[in-house]
C-alpha cells in the first residue's frame, strides 16, 4: 500500500473531531481496542490499522463525512460486513474506514414489481429470508451468504453456484442510492428496467467501493422453483468431469448448478462434513437442476446419460430435500474442511475457458511440488471459476511469502490460457499487482480516468485495483499524436 | 476530412482518429446506419465500420462468441443457430421502424443501443450478454476491457458503460458476447379481451409461477390486427420456453391459475413466433409516418395506471411488453413537444423514465430523446464522456447536448 502521509496522521485528533462533529456519539472510533475490529477483512494475511472508523446511519451523513473527508484531503475506505476475500476493505493507516454497518434495515419488499429495496448492510441472505414466505428468493448466493452485506456484493459483483444459470450481482439489480466523494447523492434506476442514458449502475457495480458509497440497493426476486434436485457424479479423473460439463452444456442444458472439486478438495470435505462423497473418486461434480417437476425429471435424466456416456464411477441423485442438502453440504464447507487441515489458507479465485481446465489443473499439481505447498480445488464447473485454495502456515517463516507467489503463478497461468484473474472476488490489493498481466497501461489509464470522473481527488479507497497510481489532471492532458502517416489514399464515398 | 471515411482495420481506425483529433472534427460512428433515427441527430463526418466485419472465433461449447463490430446481425444469429445457440436478450430488428430495410443491424449498433426484446424480463438486455471488448477511444487509443469468459470481474465494468452509450464514448472494433443455448420448444398462453389492468394483474401472476416465464405482452384491440391474424380484441400473452414436457406442464397450471380471466389459447412454437417478433419489432406501432413514438420503463405493476394517466390527456396508440414493465407508445397529437412532458410526467411519477425512439429532425432537437436525469447525473455523464473522448469527436451531441 502507499506509505501513510505523516501530515495525515498528525491531524488524527482533528480529523476525530471533525468526524464527531458530522456523525454524533459512538458513529465514530478511535479508540485502539476498537479499532482493531477493523484491521482487516477476509483476506487475513493483509491488516492494517485504521485512522478512525465512522459508521454513519442515514445517507445525508454518509454524505457529510465524505465533503468532510474531502474538505481535510483524507482518504476513505468504504466496508460493509468485511468479508471481502481480495482486501477490498484493507484499510489505510492515514484513512477513515466508513462502515455501512448501521444501514441494516429492509426498507421495501414490492412482491408485485417482484423487487426488494435494502439498506446495504442488510446480509445477502436475509434478503432471500425476507421473501420466501412468498415463495420467491434472490438468487446470487455467494458463500458467504449468511454474512457478507449487500452492498458489499454490489461494490464487488458477487456471484455465487447458481450464477451461470441466473446471473451475478450485476444481472440481478435494478437499482442504487450513491454518495460521490463530492457528497453529491445519486439515484440510479429504480423498481424498472434499464434506466436511459450511461450505465451508471452497471459501472458501480464491482467498482471496488472506488467509486462512490452505496446507501440503498434494489434487486429483482425471482419466484423459486418447485423443485430442486442434486446428482452427484464421480469421476476417475478431472479430465473426465471436465468432458461431462463441456457435454451438458452442449446438450443446451444450462443447470442451476454445477459444482466440480478434486481430489485434495474431496477428501478434506468428505472428513469434514460427511457427505457421502467418494474419497477415491479423481474429482467430483455435483450437477444441480430446478424448475417444475416435470422438466426436472426430464433433465435428470439427460444428464444421468451423460454422465454415464463420459465414464462416470459413481452416480447418485437425490432423493429429497434432506438428500439434496447433504450433497451440498460437502461443498458448501469446502471452505472451512481445508482450514481444518491446514493452519492458513488462501482463496484464489480466477476464470478460464473450460476447455483448458486439464492443462491448467496439471500446471498446478506441478507448481504445488515446486512451492512445497498443497492445493485443493473447487471451481464453479460451468462457468469456468477456479477457487484453488493453497495451503500454508503463516508461522512457518518464508510460508506466506511462497504461498502468495505460488498464488500469482496460478492467476498469470489463468490469463494466459484465455482467462481472467478474477470471476467474483475482485481485484483488491490481492490482485492489484498482477492487473498488468491482464491489461496495458492504456487499458488501465482508460480505467482511472473513469475514477477521475467521479473522485478526482483520488480519495475513495485509493491503493485497491490499480497497481500504478496516476493523477487525473496528469491522465486528463490529450496529446495529439498523429501517426506517420494521414492515411492521403484511404477511399472515401 | 470530408466525405466518407471507411476504415479497412482497427490500425486505421486509430489513425483516422487521430487525424481527427488533431483538426478537431467530430466523426458520426456507423456501420448497418439503421439507427440514425434514435437519439438527437447525427452530426460529424461519417466514419463507416463495415469493414471491421466478421467471426474472430465462436466456441458453443464455452458459450462464447467473438465477433468485428460491424458484423451483421443476420451473420451472428446464423452462426448461433447452426449451434442451436442465441444471444438471450432478443435483439430487435428496428430497420422497417425506422422506414429502413430489416436484416442490415449490425452487433456493434446492437450493443451501443443496449437494445433488447421480450425476453429481457428473463435473460437481462444486451449489456448483461457483453462480456469483453476492444476499442478505439477519443485520444486515438486502442484499449480492451472484460474478457473472453463469461465469468469476469477484473476492473470496472466498462462493457455496462459502452452499452447504451451510442457511441459517444469509443468505437468498438470487437465484441465477445455470451452465447446460451436457445430453447427447445416455445408456447404462449393467449388471453383475449382483457383489460390494461386485468392484463397487468394475470401477466404479474405468471411471472410469480414457477415456470419458466420468458415473456409476457399484452396488446390492445385496436392494435390486434397488426399481429398477424389475430384481430378484433385485445390479446395477452404469456410466454414459456424449455423442453415440451415442460411447457405441457406450465400452460396447464398456468391457465388454470388464470382462469378467472378468461379461457386460454394455447399457441404452437409456429404460431408463437409472430406475436412476439411483432412485439419485439414494435410492428403494432408501424406505419412508420415519423410519428413520435416513445419507450417507457416503469415498475411493471403500474403500467395500468401510466397507461391512463397518459390518455387522459394525450391521444396515443399503446403496447405493453415486460410484463408491463415496458410501455411502447405512438403519439396521435403531438404538439410541438412530441407528448414529452405528458408522457415523462406520468411514468416519472411511477419512479419510471421515457426514451423518445422516433421522431422528426426538430422534435429530437427540441426535446431530449433520452431524459438526462438530475443535474448531478448530467455532469457525471459529461465528465464520464471527456474521461473516454476529451474533445467530443464521437457522435458529439448523440445523447444530450455536448454528450
């Protein structure tokens, strides 16, 4: 991260009692012990302490912190739950954390326009809780669900497993309130469809928190299907699952899910959790269908065939509910089985064309001897979402230094076989260095002049995506740069 | 420059820019030119993309289709079907709107319009199936930005910006796209005579089934006959898509659900299609005698009531796509203003906006055809629109003025 501004830091006590003034009471932090709640997020190998934390509850007063912040030059670093797995929410030693904590409540649920209007620190889930009564639920379930805020997964375009079938964060908003750096609040589209005029609300989202501060969120809800149901597929190899996905799709079938882990992945789970899952298998997919009951029988047993026609060596479908959930459950704490077998790990979350998924999984299993560090794999199967999860432990000196470089192996290996260095974790500080792999200095210039175009003072979460930070009034000069040649003979009509 | 620039690739496209750049002139951006009658007029020296054309690469089985700007509509849409595959959001082919041939749209018009069908209310619109693209911006830089997978978020989301940004921003040279499979079979429920809001109310109830709703329209009686052997009442439709078990299934319930409002027909695949590329195509709204005609986006439950509080005091020709969510309208009675301030004033007071699609020269420059929001939003626009073309060379004026 850029070196703190010392100038910054000795106006703490200033820039407290400026904060104080806008945001009354126990909106502000800075005692020590309570702010070091803040030093991180997900992502726990970074953390830093904050200058002050300010949790400010209505929008005018998020507002006023930020023409406050603006006004003293100090930097500002939006969180919502601080779940983030890339350092989205890392704060800066000279910079004031605004948490979104206190903007918690529901505020619309319009069944008949089929959308919820929330506050941004209401949790992902909660959403889905507050409708299905009606039988209708929000569909981007990333798996931190039960806690990560929905502001959260605007900043970063969260996705989730059902994600190929019904879209990310993006695909599913139909609405925001955003407070620029200027203070300025803007409403974006609304309980309608596609607002005229630039895309603002498509650009907000995954912008990082960089820029501007989501106050109020609108999604759509879609009603749930009748049935569910889960078939769980074993596999000799990776290479074999990868050919079934590949077959799925190229029947036209698009399932709600569909899951694949190897075979570190499937052990650690299965130990875990207990799910039934095959321990020898060499990976596993688990393929998720929903709809009517008719069409689901009917898929079912599309892919049962298949399965079978690319060799699969076990082959279960769920019989109920509870069933159903047990599949699940082995994947769904993936997370938590490999912490269990390792003191540390990493979430790396990259995409690629499916069809380079063998080579990419055998270039890993080669860096994992090279680094001396263990990698198990689960990976968002149809969409091509990679989540290696490297295993290390931080107390073992030099660990986190290979465990982070063994990391950016697997991101560079991503771009360069066609893909990208994140699917639904964002950039960060976790990436942030690696963004050059993936795009030139002039994509990136083009990029930041975006951000100048809201923030031009560069105070919003500054040091989170771009590598290489430039000033606007240095990326808005125009050079006129004719080339060698005025193309005299180009045909005109 | 004068006269027709026609760039025969992305290199001199750059300089052509640059060139541009440096006498300070702005370009008019085209390629199918079939929708020069969308948004404020063109001014600019023509800069015409059909050359940029043609697949770079289409893998169906990664769902991805990498195409040239320029390449026609009907290209793109052959592939895909050779692949069983389409783009989702059901693109309209606005050319006979607009007193143009069909079939001469090209991708990249498409995506700068952000123009999507029926199915939109499913799938999303054409910005939520651009993936990736490679562009020349207002400095005469080439820059990229998303990706060639359909699973991206590294950066911002410049493919949700340059959508709908007709072209005021940079000129798309490639554009990769998220191509699903397209489905097995189709039906439609067909409701005869409802009302506007007994419509809206049976439309708003498919969509809280548990099918798999992928349209739903309704159109009056006195727009019946331009939908193709259908005539003397109004028509609601609903429709469903997947495998045919399915759809038995989903018309069954779903008729039954509504049977309050009437007996349902039930249309084939073959008689589904016209209906719907009518409503798509905004056939019930044509003759295309340069009439104001206007999109309105308003939250799908009250299109009823929008629907009324503009004919009360506007003469008007109407359709409802989206479930009621969208709003196509012909003005009868013009005046000087196109019906801006009737119609704006009714969908606003729903939290809604209007897009003017088509009218005269002087109407499109008295009246704004896109609303340009608070003053806030406008000066972002504006800045927005400096970050990418610092002297307005692109389409200078095409969506509010200077922008």
């Amino acid at each position: 991260m850029p070196a703190p501004d010392r100038a910054t830091l000795a106006r703490r006590e200033d820039i407290v009692a400026r904060l104080r003034a806008v945001v009354s009471g126990e909106g502000v932090i800075a005692d020590a012990h309570a702010l070091a709640a803040y030093e991180c997020d997900g992502l726990t190998a970074y953390r830093a302490m904050p200058l002050a934390v300010v949790l400010p509850s209505t929008t005018a007063e998020v507002g006023r912190v930020l023409t406050a912040c603006r006004e003293l030059g100090v930097k500002v670093v939006p969180r919502g739950a601080g779940t983030s797995l890339s350092g989205g929410a890392l704060p800066l030693e000279d910079g004031v954390v605004l948490g979104l904590g206190k903007f918690n409540r529901i505020l619309d649920i319009d069944l008949d326009n089929r959308c919820v209007v929330a506050q941004p620190g209401v949790a992902n889930l909660a959403i889905t809780q507050a409708v299905e009564h009606a039988g209708f639920y929000y569909a981007p379930d990333p798996s931190s669900q039960i806690a990560c805020s929905i502001g959260g997964n605007v900043a970063e375009n969260s996705g989730g497993v059902h994600c190929l079938k019904y879209g990310v964060t993006t695909n599913n908003l139909l609405g925001l309130e955003v407070v620029l750096m200027t203070g300025e609040v803007l409403r974006l589209g609304g309980k309608h469809f596609d607002a005229d005029g630039y895309d603002l609300l498509g650009l907000l989202t995954g912008s990082e928190g960089l820029l501007g501060v989501i106050t109020e969120v609108t999604v759509r809800i879609l009603r749930k299907p009748d049935t569910a149901r889960a078939l769980l597929l074993g596999f000799p190899s990776s290479e074999a699952a990868g050919r079934c996905v590949a077959e799925v799709i190229a029947a036209g079938i698009i399932p709600g899910g569909m899951e694949m882990m190897d075979n570190p992945a499937i052990r650690a789970a299965e130990d875990f959790a207990g799910a039934g899952y095959p321990r020898e298998a060499g990976a596993l997919l688990i393929v998720e269908l929903d709809g009517a009951a008719v069409e689901v029988d009917h898929l079912t047993r599309r892919v049962e065939a298949i399965a079978r026609d690319c060799g699969v060596t076990e082959l279960r479908v769920s019989a109920s509910e509870e069933e159903r959930l047990k599949f699940w459950s082995g994947r769904k704490s993936a997370f938590p089985a490999v912490g269990r077998i390792s003191p540390d790990y990493f979430c790396m979350d990259g995409t690629i064309p499916r069809k380079q998924l063998s080579k990419v999984l055998a270039r890993m299993q080669e860096l994992s001897s090279e680094y001396g560090l263990r990698v198990a794999n689960v990976f968002h199967a149809g969409d091509g979402n990679l989540h290696p999860l490297i295993l290390y432990d931080a107390n073992v000196p030099g660990e986190l230094d290979r465990a982070e470089r063994f990391g950016a192996d697997i991101l560079k290996l991503c771009v360069e076989v066609g893909g990208v260095l994140t699917g639904e974790h964002g950039v960060g500080v976790e990436k942030r260095d690696l963004m050059g792999t993936m795009f030139t200095e002039i994509d990136l210039q083009q990029q930041q002049r975006v951000k100048c175009a809201f923030d031009p003072d560069g105070l919003l979460n500054p040091g989170k995506v771009f590598p290489v930070l430039h000033r606007c009034a240095e990326l808005g000069r125009v050079h006129v740069h004719r080339g060698a040649m005025r193309f005299p003979d180009l045909p005109r009509f | 420059m004068t006269g027709r620039l026609r760039p025969a690739d992305a290199a001199e496209l750059r300089e052509i820019v640059r060139a541009a750049l440096e006498d300070d002139e702005p370009l008019e951006i085209v390629s199918g030119a079939t929708k020069r009658g969308l948004g404020r007029p063109p001014q600019g020296t023509p800069l015409d993309l059909a050359r940029l054309e043609g697949l770079v690469s289409y893998e169906p089985e990664e769902l991805i289709l990498r195409a040239r700007a320029a390449t026609p509509m009907v290209a793109i849409e052959s592939w895909l079907k050779q692949a069983g595959q389409n783009l989702a959001f059901e693109p309209p082919d606005l050319g006979p709107f607009y007193d143009l041939p069909a079939g001469r749209q090209t991708i990249g018009g498409v995506i700068a319009t952000n123009l999507s069908g029926p199915r939109r209310i499913k799938a999303g619109a054409a910005r939520d199936h651009f993936l990736g693209f490679s562009a020349v911006n207002g400095r005469g830089e080439d820059f990229k930005a998303g990706g060639h997978v359909v699973k991206n978020v590294t950066g911002y989301d410049l493919c949700k910006l340059l959508a709908g940004s007709y072209g005021t921003l940079a000129i798309l040279t490639e554009v990769t796209l998220k191509a699903l499979p397209a489905p097995e079979d189709v039906r439609t429920l067909a409701l005869a005579g409802l009302s506007a809001s007994d419509a809206v109310r049976a439309m708003g109830r498919a969509f809280a089934s548990p099918f798999d709703t992928s349209a739903a329209a309704h159109v009056p009686a006195n727009l019946a006959a331009r939908l193709g052997g259908l005539a003397g009442q109004s028509w609601t439709f609903v429709r469903f898509e997947g495998p045919e078990q399915a759809l038995r299934a989903a018309t069954d319930e779903v008729a039954r659900d509504l049977a309050a409002y009437g007996a349902a027909e039930i249309l084939d695949a073959a008689a589904s299609a016209a209906p719907w590329r009518a409503v798509r195509d905004i056939v019930p709204l044509f003759p295309a005698d340069g009439s104001c005609v206007w999109r309105a986006s308003v939250p799908p439950a009250r299109a009823a009531e929008a629907v009324a509080a503009i004919t009360a005091r506007l003469g008007v020709e109407w359709y409802l796509d989206w479930a009621g969510g969208r709003i196509w309208l012909r003005v009868l009675d013009e005046g000087a203003d196109g019906g801006a301030e009737i119609v704006r004033g009714a969908v606003g007071a729903f939290g809604g906006h209007a897009v003017l699609m088509r009218a005269s020269d002087a109407v499109r420059l008295k009246t704004a055809p896109l609303n340009p929001g608070s003053a806030g939003a406008l000066a972002l626009s504006r800045r927005i629109k400096q970050s990418f073309d610092p002297k307005a060379l692109f389409n200078r004026g095409r969506m509010y003025d200077g922008v």
